[in-house]
C-alpha cells in the first residue's frame, strides 16, 4: 500500500493542486481509525506515514509512571529507564505496534476517508479560487439549462448557476455561446463550493465600464451610482476627479466607441450617463435627462422626496415609457420624485405648503372626538 499511496500523493499534488500537507494529515488520521478499528481501542495510538519512503508505522504512547495501573497506557520508571536513563516521571514513550498486515487492512478501512479528505481539499482550493473573483468579470461557455438554473462553464472546467432572475431578459442563450457573467456569489456548501453568475447585476455594468474606459479602472472618473433595468436601460451616474476631464466625455467616448461597446455587450441595452454632483437639484437635474427640468422643490415633511416640475410637452418625456425614466432617476438620486407639469405649479405649492391629513391622522382625529 505504501508504494501506491507515494504514487498517489505526488500524482494528486502534481495535478489537483492539493497540499501534501494536507494529503499526509488525512493519510494518517484513516490509518489511526483503522488500526483502532481492527487491532486495538485504544486512543493513545499515533500513526505517521512517511511520505517520501512510503513507510508507515504504528505507535502505542505510553506515559512513564511509577506504578502501573492500565498497561496499554502506561510504563514504569524502571523500564522506562532501562529504555534511555534521561526519562522521567510524566514522560511519553512511543512504542512501536504495526502489525505485519496493516498495510493491507489499513488500505481497505482507509480508501473511503482518504478520498473524503482529497474532495474536501479540492473544493477548498475551488472555494479559494473563486472567492477572489466575487463582484469580478469572467469570461464563461453556455453549457446547459434545466428548470432552476441556467449553467455556465468557468475557468478550470467550474461549473456556475445563473438563476431566472440573473439572465437578461432580451436574451437567449444556446450551448456553446461565450458570455460575460459577473461572479455575484459563491457559497462553500456540504455538496461542494457552488458559484452564481449573473447578467443583470448592476456592477457588471461598473465591470464593463472599468475593462472599457481606463480612466475608470484607475479612478480618474468615479461610477457614484447605477440604477439598471437589466436588458432594457441603464442610467449611470459619474464623476470626475479630474476637474480639467470632462466624465460623461470620457465614458462615452470619441463618437460614442467606449459607450457603444458597453452596449454591444448588453445586446443592445440603452446607457444614460450623467454627471453626478453634490447639489441634490442638479443631481436631479442630470438624473431625468433627457427631459428638461424646470424646478425642483422638496417636502418639507421628507427630505427624500421632491416634486419635479417640467414643461408640460415634456411629461411624458420626463416620466419615460411605463414611467421607466422617473423610476430610475429615482434609483439613481436616492430620491422619491414626483413629476409634475409646470401648469400645475400653483397646486404644488398649496399642496406642499398645506399637505392633505394622511389617512392615519384622520382616524386619530374621529378617535379623539
């Protein structure tokens, strides 16, 4: 057997990529049970296998005692000293108790735990891996489809889910097709380390722009936030630590080339980039281009909520298709906006300045009556 584990170790470590450290240590510890199992009960047995001569050995560790109660635990100072004259009283002694056969026995007892060991190490090592790849880009192959996920081949032949919600709708995937995925999780579970991919995360967007634009991959220009409708539209709020660099400019790129690959990419998926600003009105501003924004007045009674006034043939622009617009804007800023036609100003403003009881304060107020 000690041949073939040698064998074994160095083919494991050569092409798994598995510590022998970590091989040995499990080696040993199924050889204990094994011993224990078919020789002996005891638990003072210490096994140790030598990973370059293939040698294993069995050990009983006694304890140097004066009087011996239980002698598969203990031995007597006199024999101990007839041993080596340097022991003492309390020290331990190793016997050797391989028994002619183990090697064989052992083998049988241990294959199982061993190969237990060698699949727990493999999944630490795609655990690892793969970890370091969370919120990050890879590159992976369409691989198949069943009712829960849809499974993508990574680097290293890893297998990743993507679920329902992770896959673009205006897409279709077929076998073999090679797509950006981010890497959202990766959980280390009882069945193996299992990693999920996603198409419609927003910082795969951040992803894109930083493989994309090199001013965003050293920071010069800062996303500050993204809100997305996976497949359908983004916005994407920027800024410039640069003040002589203009954001919006630098993302979108000399006619439209670094915005355009981004879209290409998303198949097709529109991109909105705006300048983000501390000014919480011109942040808003930007946020519902392309509409025109003619005021912007909070609630009083809530400092995230703000009512947008544009020009009346601009409401529909500004509110977007099925209110997509305003809902991202909202997203984007933070804020809860409030689109309004300029016409309706002066009912705004009496609305705001005497706000309608909410239906609470009315029950409290027939209660109190």
């Amino acid at each position: 057997m000690s041949k073939e584990l040698v064998t074994a170790l160095n083919a494991l470590e050569e092409e798994k990529n598995i510590k022998a450290d970590v091989l040995v240590e499990a080696i040993e510890e199924a050889l204990k049970k094994a011993y224990e199992k078919n020789y002996d009960d005891a638990d003072n047995v210490e096994v140790t296998f030598d990973q370059k001569k293939g040698n294993i050995k069995v050990y009983s560790v006694k304890t140097v005692v004066e009087d011996v109660e239980d002698a598969n635990k203990e031995v007597s100072l006199s024999d101990a000293l007839s041993k080596n004259k340097a022991y003492e009283l309390g020290d331990e002694i190793k016997f050797e108790v391989t028994p002619s056969d183990f090697g064989r026995l052992a083998a049988q007892t241990a294959k199982q735990i061993i190969m237990q060991k060698v699949r727990e190490a493999e999944r630490g090592n795609i655990y690892d891996n793969f970890i370091t790849y969370k919120d990050e880009i890879i590159t992976g192959e369409v691989e198949r489809e069943d009712s829960r996920f849809l499974y993508v081949i990574l680097p290293g032949q890893q297998e990743a889910a993507m679920k329902p919600e992770d896959q673009m709708p205006n897409e279709k995937y077929q076998m073999g097709d090679h797509i950006k995925v981010l890497v959202s999780d990766v959980k280390n579970e009882a069945k193996g380390p299992q990693v999920f991919v996603s198409r419609t995360h927003p910082d795969l967007v951040k992803r894109l722009f930083e493989s994309e634009v090199p001013e965003v991959y050293d920071g010069t220009v800062e996303i500050k936030s993204i809100a997305r409708e996976a497949g359908d539209r983004s916005k994407i709020a920027v800024y410039s630590h640069n003040e002589n660099l203009d954001a919006v400019g630098t993302m979108v790129g000399q006619r439209g080339a670094r915005v355009q690959a981004i879209v290409n990419e998303l198949s097709g998926e529109n991109m909105d980039i705006v300048e983000w600003t501390e000014d919480p009105v011109e942040f808003i501003k930007n946020a519902l281009n392309p509409a025109e924004v003619v005021d912007v007045i909070f609630d009083p009674e809530n400092e995230r909520a703000v009512t947008v006034l544009v020009p009346d043939y601009q409401l529909s622009l500004a509110i977007g298709k099925r209110g997509q617009n305003a809902r991202l804007a909202a997203r984007l800023t933070n804020f809860k906006i409030d689109i309004k036609p300029e016409s309706e100003r002066d009912a705004v403003m009496a609305e705001l300045e005497n706000p309608t009881p909410a239906v609470e304060e009315v029950v409290d107020a027939f209660e109190e009556e």
